[in-house]
C-alpha cells in the first residue's frame, strides 16, 4: 500500500512540542491502516471514534 505525504508544515517543528496527524478520506481508502502504521511506528496514541 503506498500513501502520499501532504506538502511540509508552514512553520518549522520545534523539539518537544508534540504532534498532531489527521487523517482523512474516502470511506475505505486506507485511513485506519495508516493510522494503525503511525501508531506501531512512532508509538503514539491513537484516538479513533470509528472503533
């Protein structure tokens, strides 16, 4: 499965400032796989209403 990135933050990411990734799209084009991906790769918290 291949996903595209958005274009780069307007400003720069500062260290320990956290962050924040939505995810949107079609019904069944792949948004909790991603999501599920980020969690197991940056061990992050994943909060999700559609389960």
């Amino acid at each position: 499965m291949k996903f595209r990135a958005s274009s780069a933050p307007a400003e720069p990411v500062h260290r320990n400032s956290g962050r924040l990734i939505v995810i949107c799209g079609l019904p069944g084009s792949g948004k909790t796989t991603l999501a599920k991906c980020l969690e197991e790769s940056l061990g992050s918290v994943r909060p999700s209403p559609d389960e």
